[in-house]
C-alpha cells in the first residue's frame, strides 16, 4: 500500500514514512521526524484502537461483503453516493477523497471504480474488512483514526465523504466542525445524519438499552439471536399473498428487526435476512445514536464557514 502524500503525524503534523519512504508493509513503523512511531498491523497503520466503536469493528467484519454492490449484484451504494453527491460520480474522477467512517468498503469500493484516490478510515477495526474489499486498488490507502484527530493534512482533500457516521461520534457538530478543516477551499464536504423521524420503535429503544450494557461481542451475538429468532416470521410477510399485510402491520409495530423488504426487494430474500440482521446489530448496538434537524445541520455549517450547501432525502 503506497503512502499517500497527506499524511501527517497526528501530534507533530509532519510527514510520516517508513524506511522505503513510499509503501507500507506489516513489519512496517511510520515514523515521523519528530520520533513518532505509528504501528502498521496488518498492513494497516494504527493511529487509535477501536474506543467507542468495537461494536462497528465486529459487525463489519462480519459482515465484510454484505453491502457491497460487487456483492449484491445491486447498484444500491452506488445509487446512494451519486445522490449524495448531487447526482452524478463523474465529479470524483481524478479527484481526491476523504473517506471518514469507511466501515467495510460499501462506498469506498464505489469512489474507486469511479476514478477517485481513496484515503479511507475509521475508529474501528472495520479497516480491516475495507482492506480486505479494496486493497487491490492502486489509488487506495486505509488507516484506523479518529474523526477528532485526523493524520491528514488540512486543506488537502477535493471531498470529504463520511456517510453513516455523525450521528455515532461524541458530538456531531464537533465532528461535522473537524471534517470541514480537510477540504480544500471550495471543495465539498458530503455528509448524511439521522432525522427526528428515525425509527425509534419501544421495542429498539429497550433492547439497546439492555445490549448496550452487555460487553460487545455478548450483544453482537444477543441480537443476531433476536434477529434469527424473528427473521422466520419476517420472511412470512415477504408475499403479496392475501391477508400477509396483516402479519407485517404486527411486526413493523412489535419487532426490533430491520426489515428491507420494501425498499430493496432487488436484493431477494437470501440478502434481505442478511441486510436485516446487519442493520438490527447496527441499530442495536450503536454507543451514540444523535438526531439532529436540517436547521440544526445548517447552523452547524454555517459556524463552520460553509456558504452553499444542498439537502437531499437518502
């Protein structure tokens, strides 16, 4: 994995390198003048361990693939990123991308084929899923950081993507007010957040409440067993059988597992349970789950200097 020219010791912001200056192997240190030592495991170099954010570590390398378009046969990613960036990922070719939360690679693995030099990282040891998924690219480059400290030089990225994350730091604006220093200036900054309508049922709310207190790997397997235990009558309501609209009335109201069924039937039913138990683990397991409003997003935006910006439903 080649180093990539923005990267910085996180104390000392200096240029960090290994003893070939260029690539990054598994017996690697990244050093940085000052005598910082960064260690590479796996072909990964460590900036953090995983804090706050183990339950993502464990899901997404669980479920390395599950998202994945070249998995799914979908354009279903690809679909969402070129939404999110206004329609069209043609913006991204040559360009150069942050990605901050890159879990396994759903999005990275689109931002690659589309052209762009991909920079991606997370808290978690989803790195080394997104690893796993991505590094075949020459214009790939993954670490494990922290939003709130960043081994990148400021200014230096055409977009910054961080899809699917805010609503899990500490303090989202903080977090939006740290992405905002990597863009160039007039580059785009792309985020999503969840809305006051997340759907939040009793049964969610209670069953976090509970797993949050178990240690992760106890919860990650606390409900994928809720999930398992469910996904049978779940799989009942996929059919446009008479009186079957009945039955998923019931479950949208009592049962805590996500269910596509609706909104990707493309998917068929063996991906929809795999997309159900890896979004119920998600919506489960998440330490932080903030709700934030667009006129809160846009005072946000507007204290980080941002002057245009463009809403979309996702």
């Amino acid at each position: 994995m080649n180093i990539p020219p923005e990267l910085v010791c996180c104390t000392h912001r200096q240029s960090l390198a290994t003893g070939d200056g260029k690539r990054v192997d598994d017996s690697d240190v990244l050093r940085c003048p000052a005598g910082c030592a960064i260690p590479v495991v796996g072909g990964i170099p460590r900036f953090v361990t995983d804090q706050y954010a183990t339950a993502f570590g464990l899901q997404w390398n669980a479920f390395r693939k599950t998202q994945l378009d070249s998995y799914t046969g979908t354009t279903i990613s690809r679909d969402r990123l070129a939404r999110c960036l206004g329609g069209s990922l043609d913006v991204l070719q040559g360009k150069t991308v942050l990605e901050v939360g890159c879990g396994a690679g759903r999005f990275t693995e689109v931002m690659l084929a589309a052209g762009a030099r991909v920079c991606a990282c997370d808290l978690s040891n989803a790195v080394e899923a997104n690893y796993a998924n991505c590094s075949q690219a020459s214009n790939y480059f993954v670490c494990q950081a922290d939003v709130r400290q960043l081994p990148f030089a400021k200014q230096s990225f055409d977009f910054v993507v961080c899809l699917g994350v805010i609503q899990h730091t500490p303090n989202p604006e903080e977090t939006m007010a740290e992405l905002a220093k990597y863009i160039k200036p007039g580059a785009s900054l792309v985020i999503d957040h969840y809305s006051y309508n997340y759907p939040s049922t009793r049964p969610r709310r209670v069953l976090r409440k509970l797993l949050l207190r178990l240690p992760p790997r106890m919860a990650k397997a606390a409900a994928l067993a809720i999930g398992r235990l469910l996904l049978p009558f779940h799989k009942l309501s996929w059919s446009e059988k008479r009186g079957r609209w009945r039955l998923r009335r019931l479950l949208q109201k009592v049962s805590p597992l996500l269910d596509y069924y609706e909104a990707y039937p493309q998917l068929g039913r063996k991906l929809l349970a795999e997309w159900a138990l890896l979004d119920t683990h998600d919506t489960l397991t998440d330490y932080y789950k903030h709700l934030r409003s667009v006129d809160e997003i846009e005072q946000c935006l507007t204290a980080c200097g941002f002057v245009t910006w463009k809403f979309i439903t996702v």
